[in-house]
C-alpha cells in the first residue's frame, strides 16, 4: 500500500523470517508491483522440511562446498513452487554452526534432565505432567520431553529432538530475483542483520527504550545526539574489529578505560594529560592517536 501512496520503485526487501506467508510472497512478486526479495524460510512448512531432506545428504558432499570469508559453507540451489509460480530456493549449510546448535542445544536438554531428576520421577497422570511441565520445563523445549504413561516417567521426545537436530546449520533464503548468486545473496542477507544490530544497539545500549521528552523539540534533539553517538559508536567498532580490540574490549569497557584519562588546565593556557597507563597507551596507538593532541596550549 505505501509502495502505492508514494509511488515507489526498484524496491528490494531483505525480510525477516517471520514474514514469510505465501500470500506475501506471491504478492511481492505481483507483475503490477514487482518487488525484489530475499526471504528466509521458516522450517515449519512443508515444503520447506521436504526440500531439506532432499538436499541435506548432497549439501554436506565437499563439492558443493565453498569459501565465503573466513567460512566454509555448503550451498544448493533448488527451485520451490508457490501457486504455479517457481521461485529460486538458495540452500546455505555451516557444518561448524550446526556442531555448536547441536551441542549447545542436548547440553540444555542434559542439564534440565539432570536437574529435575526425571529419569527416577513418577507422575501419575497426564494432567500433571502438564502441571509439572509448566511449572519446570521453559516453553521452548516443551516438545522435547514427553510423559510415558508406561513407566510414569518424563523422557526425551526422541522424534522432535532428531526433527530440530536435522534442521541445524542450515537456512534457506528464497528470491524471485534471478541475478543473485550464493555470494550476493549471504552479503545481502548479512546486511540486513548488521542493521538489526544497530537498531539494537540505539535501543539497549543507548537507552532508547523511552525518549521520555515531553516535548517534540526534546524529542527531536534526544534523536539526534543519538544519531551522532551510534555514528561515533560504528567508528570505534570498526577500528577495535580491524586492531582487534575485541578480544580484550567491549565499547563500553573500552571507553570506561579512556574515563579514567584527565586533561588539567594550568593558569588558563596550557594543558596536561595524565600519564596513560599500559592499556591506554596501545588503545591510542590503535585509533592512531597522539598524546600531544590532546594536551596542547589553549
């Protein structure tokens, strides 16, 4: 409808998962409208889950494999069929990602085992299981334990926990534009996260939640030291990424640091820098900063 309202063209949509429905899908492709868009498919669908299967056993052969980065990723492009319309079908596989889901993903299910004892746990009926489950299990692994009225006992879903477990390390991103390659379409794809993250960054580590401003005039100043901060903010990343400051560092460590530095005025024209400490020092040498710049005559 906006598209409509201000006449919009040559638009290209980097969505979510969560968008994802076919009506959408069909609708962005509509010849009056023609939108590009890359969209990720949610595992739930069935022809998702199927075009996996098929694909999984051929996407871990070393042939489809290729280097993206500093990755090793698998890759297979499939077609996928909405209403008669073909769609291309990008299937991406990281074997390291899918060792560390799988890993982190039965350890969680190891540890809540072991910490309700629900192997030596009789519960009598379903209803409280139900109960109990609620009250113990956190929502997301429901489906991952299940109430054996046999034993009485609490036991590992061994069919949805193999169902998850073949889903990891892998993604799905679905176009209609036919000029994208596996290359072109992760770099797109990674974008839309970087944006995601800086969203994030205004709103948790700035404080953006709330303007709290009573007025429009405060609302719109507030905005815009947060637009000239997240700038500054982006800056330093990007040199801490490229020094890698990141091992050592947080921004907000990183900056706590330089807090400690005080700049004295003596007698109203000349200015002194307190002695940098160890960790300071190579903070400047980092950001190519000199001591002089910032203690020189006013």
């Amino acid at each position: 409808m906006y598209l409509k309202v201000y006449n919009l063209s040559d638009i290209f949509f980097i969505l979510d998962r969560g968008f994802f429905s076919k009506a959408n899908v069909l609708q962005m492709d509509n010849s009056k409208s023609k939108v590009y868009f890359i969209q990720p498919l949610p595992f739930t669908l069935k022809k998702v889950k199927a075009l996996l299967r098929k694909n999984k056993f051929i996407l871990k052969n070393s042939s489809n494999s290729f280097k993206y980065n500093d990755e090793i990723l698998h890759y297979r492009l499939a077609t996928l069929n909405f209403d008669d319309k073909n769609f291309d079908a990008h299937i991406f596989y990281d074997e390291k990602f899918e060792i560390d889901q799988k890993h982190c993903f039965l350890k969680i299910l190891f540890e809540l085992e072991d910490k309700l004892k629900l192997s030596s746990r009789k519960i009598a009926t379903l209803k409280e299981y139900f109960k109990f489950r609620e009250s113990n299990i956190p929502q997301k692994y429901y489906t991952y334990f299940k109430w054996n009225k046999k034993t009485l006992c609490i036991e590992k879903n061994m069919k949805t926990i193999k169902t998850n477990i073949s889903k990891m390390g892998c993604f799905i991103l679905l176009t209609n534009n036919k000029e994208l390659d596996k290359i072109k379409i992760l770099e797109y794809y990674r974008q839309r996260d970087r944006v995601e993250k800086v969203f994030d960054i205004v709103k948790n580590e700035f404080d953006t939640d709330r303007l709290r401003a009573h007025s429009q005039y405060n609302a719109d100043g507030r905005l815009f030291i947060k637009f000239i901060s997240l700038i500054i903010y982006m800056e330093i990343s990007k040199v801490m990424k490229k020094k890698k400051l990141f091992m050592r560092y947080s921004v907000k460590e990183l900056l706590a640091e330089l807090k400690k530095l005080k700049i004295t005025n003596i007698e109203g024209d000349k200015l002194l820098l307190s002695e940098l400490s160890k960790n300071q020092r190579k903070i400047f040498e980092a950001f190519e900063i000199k001591e002089n710049d910032l203690a020189v005559p006013k």
